[in-house]
C-alpha cells in the first residue's frame, strides 16, 4: 500500500530557489526542424503508401491535437498513426488527380482499412469532402522532428 501511494506524490516544486542544473530545460531558439527526405536515408520510416484516406472536421475544430497545436479544420493538416510529427506529405487523390502538400500534427486515423485523416480543408482542396474517403497516395517530403508545440 506504502508503494503505491508514493507512486503518486507530486514533483518537488522550486518556488523562489533557483531550478538546479540538471533540471532546466533546454530552450528552444528555433522552430520545429523539418527534415529533408534526400539528406536522412538512414530513416527506416516507410515514404509512399497507396490507401483510403478520410477526413476529419466540425467535431475537432479548435481542440489540441497531437503536437498541442489547435487543431483548424480549415488548414491542410493531417493524422497518421507513425509519421513524425511535423513531417511535410504530398497527398494525391487519385481519382481526379489533385494534389496538396500538408503537415502532420495528429494521430490517426482510427478506423480500420484508412491511412491517413485529413482536415476538411485539405479534402475540400482534393475534391472529397462530399465523399467522406478517397484513394489516395502519400509521398513524404520531409520528415518532422515529432516535437510538442506549446
């Protein structure tokens, strides 16, 4: 019982004292670093697939998604279950050819046969969101760094 309840004690807090060395946080200068695929090709990360993407809109929109950003429904974003956070990914329809560049920042999808959830506007820009999926074809252009944003 002892163990158990110690598992669940609080962080020590630092109030006015000065943050000892080791725990300080490193800041970060610079924005999410994006990765071009042609300059890390020791990336095991899988870069094409050919599957059925949905999208994802109204129910989420302004909610945190993956990487803490809030999500838009608007913007040409994108929920894949593996991919680095942040990665860039071209996404192709392919049954009317259109294509749209967008960034992952959320997790998905969750329902069995899709490969990737798209905002609305990314759909809207492919000509699928009447359909709710489509068949598409994803190709990595770079891959992000998985950060969280704040």
């Amino acid at each position: 019982m002892l163990g158990l309840m110690s598992g669940c004690s609080s962080a020590p807090r630092y109030g006015n004292q000065a943050v000892p060395e080791k725990t300080r946080k490193p800041v970060r200068t610079q924005p999410t670093r994006q990765i071009p695929v042609e300059k890390n090709p020791e990336l095991s990360y899988q870069r094409s697939w050919i599957g059925l993407s949905s999208w994802y809109g109204e129910d989420f929109h302004g909610k945190k998604t993956a990487n803490g950003e809030i999500f838009d429904m608007h913007a040409l974003t994108a929920a894949h279950k593996t991919l680095p956070l942040g990665t860039l990914i071209r996404v192709t329809n392919l049954e009317n050819n259109r294509s749209v560049v967008v960034k992952v920042n959320d997790r998905g999808p969750y329902v069995e046969g899709r490969i990737l959830d798209l905002s609305y506007g990314a759909a809207k820009a492919l000509g699928f969101e009447n359909m709710g999926t489509a068949k598409v074809h994803i190709q990595v252009i770079s891959f992000g760094d998985n950060s969280y944003q704040k």
